[in-house]
C-alpha cells in the first residue's frame, strides 16, 4: 500500500475532531477512443487532450465546473486500531495541478502539481507516473502502485449544491465549544457551494484583522465522496510555502473545508444524544492557524 502522506498539523486536528463531534470537483466525462496510443511518456498531453474533448462536448451550465480525471483504488490501514477500508485517489485538474486524498482522513488530501512523466508536492516529494488506457500508475515509495479510472457523476460534482442548500443551524456542543455557550451564528450553503456565517462574530474579526482566510464567497474546489457517504468538500488549501510551528513545510494540504452529512447517512454524529441521523448536517474544518470544526444542522430537513 502506498505511504500516507500525513499532515503534521493535523495530527492535533483528528484527535479535537473526536472531541468536539462528542458534544475530487469532477464531472461526467466519456471514454478518449483515439487515445489508445502509447501514453508512457505523454501523460500530462493525454490529460489535457481529454479535458479538451470534455469542455467541447459537455453540455452542462454550470460554468465553475472543473473538468477532472480521477483514479483510484481501494486501501486499508489499521487506524485506532481498527482496520479501516478506504478508497485512495488521485485526482488530476487542468492547469496542471490536482489532489491526492485518502477518503477517510481530512488530513490525507493534498495537492500536487504534475508535467507530463512527475507528481510533485510542495515538501519536494515526487512520484514517476505513468498512463495507460484507463489505468494510472504511481512509482511511489512502495513500489509501482495502481489506479483505475473513476466517472463520477451527480449535480454536486458539477458544482450544483442545490440538495443540500439552506439554513443549517448549530449545535449546542457546538456552541459550549466555540462560542463559550453564546450561539454561533447560522451557517447557510448556497446552491453554488458558498458558505456564509458560521463563525462568531469576534472570531471573524479577528480573522479579518489577521487576515486569515474564511469561507466567505469562495466556491469549493475539490469533492469526494467518503465510504460513510459524506461529501467533502475543499474550498482552499494551504499555500506552498506555509511552514508549521516546527518549521515544517505543510504546503498544499488543507487550509479550509466542509463535509456534509446528507440525511441518513452513516454519521459519527447519529451516536450522540445531541444529534440524529435525521437531520442533514454541515462540519466546517479550518486548519492553518489553530482547528477550528464546528457542527451545524439543516432544521427544515424533511422528516
């Protein structure tokens, strides 16, 4: 199996998850039928040629869609001593650039830049690769590892949010973690994928002081779909030069993020007196500058 690619400052992150819970964009494409050429040394062209074909042919509207080849595979790990099974992917945007992510870990999805024969990451780490036919190859650490080609399709992967869209409200977990018991104010999810509100008002302040970045008219840029059946979606990551307190370079991983729980879903949350598995809800993630995952509920979620 391939190395995690772990986020130090993430770490922390995980373990204030389970705390505080307690209180790739892509879009439908079609087979290149005259790319059956061989592709070893001219991956990056292939990539490019078949986003091409796919602006020129798609007949969807929504214009921030991002055009995308994913490929993937299925893994497994040991994590809090459980054997976890795991879908591992990459994901490869135009311009260049893409996201790695191992979909059960807000920590294990970065992104990389690629030519046509190299991935690289920010940390200087780079990985040979390979396209045949529908078949990705990766000469990691572990050896020559496999992905195959995966279409995902549904409005969400277009950048239309509208089946989630609304008012989703805090938790009074939530509000005992991050407001000091005062409400945090409503979160509200565009059609468009755009969060407003969700943090208290000083809070936001002093980002804006700081200038740290928030949600604030910024569509995501990335989602996936976790076995448990929640959409994560990245809206930015952190810059390629973003240094931890231990000096480390952290660049490309995740700096802001929300994971929606659609409505029966397998939710960690389900498991506590606070929450039910009724409702749809909305975890915001916010690395960088400390952690930051409040939980939201949609009220009008029909039951």
């Amino acid at each position: 199996m391939k190395k995690r690619i772990t986020n130090p400052i993430l770490i922390y992150a995980l373990c204030l998850i389970v705390a505080t819970s307690t209180g790739c964009v892509s879009q439908t494409d079609e087979n290149n039928e005259n790319a059956t050429a061989d592709l070893s040394h001219t991956g990056s062209e292939l990539l490019n040629k078949e986003n091409q074909e796919q602006v020129n042919n798609s007949e969807s509207t929504q214009t921030n869609s991002l055009i995308s080849r994913k490929y993937v595979r299925e893994d497994n790990d040991v994590i809090f001593g459980e054997e976890v099974s795991f879908e591992t992917s990459y994901t490869f945007f135009e311009e260049n650039n893409g996201v790695f992510c191992e979909n059960y870990d807000v920590g294990g999805v970065r992104s990389f830049t690629y030519d046509e024969k190299k991935i690289y990451y920010c940390d200087g780490t780079s990985y040979d690769y390979t396209i045949e036919g529908d078949v990705l190859n990766i000469d990691g650490e572990d050896g020559l590892v496999s992905f195959e080609k995966k279409v995902e399709t549904g409005p969400i992967y277009e950048g239309d949010f509208s089946e989630f869209e609304g008012t989703y409200k805090t938790t009074s977990n939530t509000n005992d973690s991050f407001g000091g018991g005062d409400i945090i104010p409503d979160v509200i999810l565009n059609s468009d994928g755009i969060i407003t509100g969700g943090y208290d008002t000083d809070i936001l302040e002093m980002h804006k002081e700081n200038n740290v970045n928030t949600f604030e008219n910024q569509k995501p840029i990335y989602v996936t779909k976790w076995n448990d059946g929640s959409y994560y979606c990245v809206v930015s990551f952190l810059s390629d030069s973003f240094l931890d307190e231990d000096g480390e370079n952290c660049g490309g991983f995740v700096e802001l993020a929300y994971r929606i729980y659609p409505k029966d879903s397998n939710s960690e949350f389900a498991s506590y007196s606070d929450y039910s598995n009724d409702y749809v809800y909305i975890q915001l993630y916010e690395f960088g500058g400390g952690v930051y995952n409040p939980v939201f509920y949609k009220s009008d979620t029909p039951q």
